[in-house]
C-alpha cells in the first residue's frame, strides 16, 4: 500500500466522512506503523472520550481513548443514524471496498461522480444524482470538493486526489493485514527455497544406487 496516502485518506475520513459514517473494524493501534508512529496513534485516540466500565461502584464513566479502542461511531444507534439522516442508514465503511466489484475504483468514481440530471430523470427531496450509484439516486450529498481538506504535507487537495486517498484508505481498513500477509508469504516462499535445495540433494543421494544399478541376465 501507499502509506502516504493512507495517511491522507485517514484525514479526509476524519475531516468529512466520519461525520455518518464509521469503519467499526478498525481501531487505533491499527493505525501505528501504517500511517502513523505509536505517539500520534496515541494521541489521535486520547482525543477521544470512550464509555467505559462498570466501576467498583458499578457505575459507567468516560476515559480518554486508547490505541486498543476502535474508532468512534458517529451515532449512538442505528435509530439515531436514520433519524439524521432523513431514514437513510449510512452503511459501515470497514468492509465497502471488498463488497464491491470493481473495489477502489467504484469508491473513487462515486466520490467524484456527482452531477446534474439527465432530462426525464427526477428526484424526491433529499437525493442526489450518481451513475455510479445502483439506480443512480443516492441520498448521500457530495462529500467531496477541490480543496475541502488541507494536507499537513502540503499535496494538492483536488478532488480527485482527495477521493483517491480516501479511497486508499478504504481499501486498507477493509484488509488491515495485508501488507503483513504479503511479507509472512514472502518468508515462507524464501524458507521452501532454501530447504528445497538440501531435499532435492538428499532425494538424489539416497535414490542415486537404485537409478544406477545395472540388471544383467545369463
């Protein structure tokens, strides 16, 4: 992955789609050593307030976050996310790249593809117009402008680029083990390689007399 772009496509989702929506999946210790050190994993998460408990007097309170708590829903409940959303639940983000057939691509061509209605096409109040969207009417406004988010790093906010890294983002918090799947396949191809020399040896060593004995008749 891009880890760069993760981290920007972090903060976009941070500045603007965490507002409706949540990768339940995703905590912030998943964050340390993709897109950021340990510190700002931990300093993202102490921004947070987490409801924890029972106490020892059997009562909840609020803590600062920690890297193992996962990142904050923007609503209470399911009730609440269609109450805000004028009955519209804004879906779970941890896994939309992979339930999705073209993946990333369909995450970026629906951020960037918003526009006008086609003659004979008409909208209900609270929809949107979105090819790219399953019967083209989506209740989601677009999330996504040039320059809404102000990189730390100073990179060009288009929205294309914008909507590329959110889009990045998406992909890895759908498969935040990926990256470490790749190099534990890598060892284990390394490893048959090297025993893999020594074996064919030992099967020619010991195969060797019965493949050079010589059968003769009288």
């Amino acid at each position: 992955f891009d880890h760069a772009s993760i981290r920007g496509g972090h903060l976009i989702y941070s500045k603007v789609c965490s507002t409706c929506h949540s990768p339940d999946r995703i905590a912030f210790r998943n964050l340390v050593d993709v897109c950021y050190t340990e510190d700002e994993a931990k300093s993202l998460a102490g921004d947070i307030e987490v409801q924890d408990g029972p106490n020892a007097e059997g009562d909840m309170y609020d803590r600062p976050g920690m890297l193992s708590d996962y990142l904050p829903r923007p609503y209470p409940n399911d009730n609440a996310a269609r109450f805000a959303n004028n009955g519209a639940l804004p879906p779970d983000l941890s896994l939309m790249v992979k339930s999705r057939a073209r993946h990333e691509d369909y995450v970026f061509a629906l951020l960037t593809g918003y526009q006008d209605p086609p003659a004979g096409v008409t909208l209900r109040e609270g929809l949107h117009y979105n090819p790219y969207f399953p019967g083209g009417k989506i209740a989601m406004a677009q999330p996504l402008f040039d320059e809404k988010v102000e990189y730390d790093d100073g990179t060009p906010n288009s929205m294309s680029q914008l909507a590329k890294d959110v889009s990045t983002f998406l992909l890895w918090a759908s498969e935040p083990e990926h990256d470490d799947r790749k190099k534990i396949g890598l060892k284990v191809l390394l490893l048959l390689g090297a025993v893999a020399i020594p074996s064919l040896y030992y099967k020619r060593l010991k195969w060797s007399f019965l493949k050079s004995r010589k059968i003769s008749f009288k």
